[in-house]
C-alpha cells in the first residue's frame, strides 16, 4: 500500500467511525425544555453520540435542514413581522434565503496534509462540543436556521437562548429543526432551547459548565459578558456603518445602492448604512438621485430635531417603539408631512449629530458633507465609532479605495454596492449572520466554530520508509 492509499485510508476511518452507532429513542419534546439543566443535559448527550457521526450523517442533517425550511419561508416572514414588529416581509424571505442556501456546512472543514522526511501531518477540525448561542430578535429565525448549519456541521450540538421579543418564532424554529433531523437521520436534541426564555436564562447558560462555547449575536452588553465568561467566546457586537461618496463616484449607482440597501427590512442589519458621508462638490447630485430612489428629505432643523427627540429614550439609546418600523409610520409620528411612499429618510446634519452617531435601526439617514476625500475619510472613521464592524465606499479611484479599506479595518468592506451584500444577501458569498468583530473571526463559517487539531504521525508515515 503506497503514501497515498494509507493517507487515504485514515481519513476514510475517521470519517466513519460511527457506523452502526444506535440512535437515541425520540421522546416528543423537539428539542424544548423547561429549564436550561436539562436542556443542557439533553444536547450533551446528543454530543456524545453525534461526534462519532460520518460527514455523510451531517450532510444529511444539512440538507434536510434546507428541504424541510423551504416551503415554509414565506410563512417564517410574516411571523418574525408579526411578533416582533419589525422589518419587512420582503426582506426577511431575503434573508431567511441567505441563510438556508448560503450558509456553509461540511465543505468548509477540508482537512490539510503536510509531508516531508520527518513524516505526516494532518490538520483537520474539531467540535467544541455544546454551543450556547444567543440570538437576535433583528435576525431571529435565520440566525437560528445559519447557526444550526454551521454549529452542525462542525460537529457541535447547539443550545439557542433566544431573544424574549422573537421566542415564539425562535421556538417553533428549533422544533422545526429537529423534527427535520429525526426524520432525517433518527437523532434528537443536536439542537435545543427552553419554552421561556429569559435574560436570567442566558445568564445561567454562560456559567453552565457543560457549555463550551458561546456564541454570541447581540449587543455589547451580553458580548462583553460572554467574553469574560472563562469559555470560549464569538461575539458579533454593535456597528455603526458609514456609506463613503466621493467625488469620483457614479452618483446615479451610489444613490441607488445606498436607498435600497440603507431601507432594506426597515435598516435593522447591523451592516446597514447608518450614516453618508458625501464631499461637498457631488453631495447635492446625490441628494437630488437618492430621492429620485425614494428617499424623503427632511430639511427644516425643527423636524431634524422632532425626529432625534421621539426616535431617542431620555438615556440616549434608540427607543424599541421605533427600530425597524417603516419610514412612513416614523414620519407621521413626528408630524412631518409627506408625499407618496417613501421607504428611507435622508437629513443632512454635521458629524457629530445624535442621529449620526448612535447606531438607531430605523430608516433613518443622515448625510454628512466633507471638503475632500481626506476629509470624508477622517469623518467616516470617526462616526465609525472603533466598532470594525462595516463600511462602504462608492468611488472609481481605486487608490481611495485601497486607503479607505485599510484605514477602516472593518470586517466587512464593500465597494460600489449595497452593504446587505456583505451578508451574502443575493447570492453575493457565504452568508454572514454571526459577524464576530469584537472577538475577531469576522464573518463565521462552519470553520469558525471548530477547533483546528493537529495530528502527527513522525514514523510510520515518514517519506523514508516509502524508499
């Protein structure tokens, strides 16, 4: 038997160990547990038996994932509107697509071979084991659907603590999920949640010693709490992404791009464009173009202001009666009267505007002007606020570009285009619903939540014994 045939060999017993492995007798319950001990519990022992599992066993888990949620997408988005009030049934098909069909499964994990005199090497990986992930209500069945995938395919079992404004969608996710796995594959519990969740819930859930790993959509707040948890932690926090016009642009793409993408599911993707930061000489063309896309400018600084005073809580933080509501509702709230159907608010302020600089979730747009590109680009990272989270650019100098790029450092960048493409929104990559900035993976795959393993064999596969 020569190298290759052995090496071969290996990686086809440890992808096979688990054949004839007996499957846990379903008890009814779909993954939904009173409290977090026993759902713990239950996913644990799920590990246990799922480590064993062939990649095939998880592919097949993967796609009937994907066949099981198809026909009922239409159907998930009129119920994460519905309860959560937020965003619209349009975008949410949009990006509960994403996530089913561009998430990545096993095809991610390749394992890597190194050879040489001295011997083999393999690098292949590794579960973690059980996963606790907490969950939006911004994104909250498909952050359910992607993480599943990719947590699965890895070779993990999941626990979603979901966000208390989507928890009966999340629930009825997770049921889905698992009854689509035990019709699938006979197993049970790889993927678990509690009928009630709670903020105390997900406390527990990040001491639980059987956890181990945390992955974390949210806010700073439960982010940072993640991070100084002891385990493991992903966190994919806050941004505040500018949208940067220069002068070089395609004025007519940029006010187009910027309109759709800024008003997309009502503006509550943290990749969202949340502030324009134009120069001067191009800022009235483009003004004049983004209206033509159906933005509504407000321009009296009384109405600027009406509109900061009822979107704002007395502590500073965006009120909830307003993140993700149409821009006509937040319209007629303030009392601003209006033409047609407009679907984003434009307003120009200075850089240091409340509106600019608080992440609000609302199809709300303010537009900065900078005397020149320098300028733009100091302004942007400034409003950026260090999250490293999202930028864009509409420019055609790709020195502007390049410079821009680098000195925003974020984790997704996107030139000429709309920011949900960065998600993975239109087929445009792997999705991206877990942006881990603050912890530094970016945008996670099924990679992300594995351990790298390396395994050596210094003699028995040494070149020099094939002499």
């Amino acid at each position: 038997m020569n190298l290759e045939e052995q090496i071969r060999k290996i990686l086809a017993e440890e992808l096979t160990k688990s054949e004839g492995t007996q499957a846990p007798v379903a008890t009814g319950n779909k993954g939904i547990f009173t409290n977090v001990n026993d759902a713990v519990a239950a996913a644990k022992a799920a590990q246990e038996i799922f480590v064993d599992c062939t990649i095939e066993t998880r592919d097949n888990i993967i796609q009937a994932i994907k066949d099981g949620f198809t026909p009922l997408l239409d159907y998930i988005a009129e119920e994460i509107v519905k309860e959560t009030g937020m965003g619209t049934k349009e975008a949410k098909v949009a990006k509960l697509q994403n996530a089913l069909y561009n998430t990545p499964g096993t095809e991610d994990l390749s394992s890597e071979i190194e050879t040489g005199d001295g011997g083999l090497v393999m690098y292949e990986y590794a579960p973690y084991g059980v996963i606790g992930a907490i969950t939006p209500s911004t994104n909250p069945v498909e952050t359910v659907i992607a993480n599943a995938i990719m947590m699965l395919a890895g070779g993990n079992t999941v626990y979603f603590s979901v966000h208390p404004g989507a928890k009966n969608i999340s629930r009825w996710a997770v049921e889905k999920v698992n009854e689509f796995i035990f019709d699938a594959v006979q197993m049970e519990n790889l993927v678990v949640s509690i009928d009630k969740p709670s903020i105390e819930a997900a406390q527990e859930l990040m001491k639980h010693p059987d956890i181990a790993a945390l992955v974390v959509t949210g806010g700073p707040g439960v982010v940072h709490q993640a991070m100084i948890s002891g385990k493991k932690a992903i966190g994919a926090g806050a941004g505040n992404p500018p949208a940067m016009v220069d002068e070089t642009a395609n004025i007519d793409l940029a006010a187009h791009n910027i309109v759709t993408s800024a008003a997309f599911d009502n503006n509550i993707l943290c990749t969202a464009e949340k502030e324009v930061v134009v120069v001067e000489c191009v800022k009235d063309e483009l003004i004049k173009k983004m209206q033509q896309e159906g933005a509504f400018l407000v321009t009296d600084p009384r109405d600027i202001e009406k509109l900061a005073s009822i979107t704002l809580r007395e502590n500073g933080t965006p009120s909830r009666k307003f993140i993700g509501k149409d821009a006509t509702f937040i319209l007629d709230e303030a009392g601003i009267s209006y033409t047609g159907n407009p679907s984003l608010i434009i307003l120009e302020t200075p850089k240091d505007h409340v509106l600019v600089v608080k992440e609000m979730l609302m199809p709300i747009l303010p537009i900065v002007s900078a005397k020149d590109f320098d300028e733009m680009l100091a302004v942007a990272v400034e409003v950026e606020g260090n999250c490293h989270h999202t930028a864009s650019i509409h420019s055609e100098n790709l020195p502007h570009i390049n410079r821009a790029a680098h000195r925003m450092n974020t984790s997704i960048f996107v030139v000429n285009g709309p920011t949900y493409a960065g998600t993975g929104v239109g087929r445009t990559g792997a999705s991206a619903l877990t942006i881990a900035t603050p912890t530094g993976e970016g945008t996670t795959t099924a990679k992300s939540f594995t351990r790298r393993r390396r395994l050596n064999s210094p003699e028995g596969f040494s070149m020099r014994s094939w002499k």
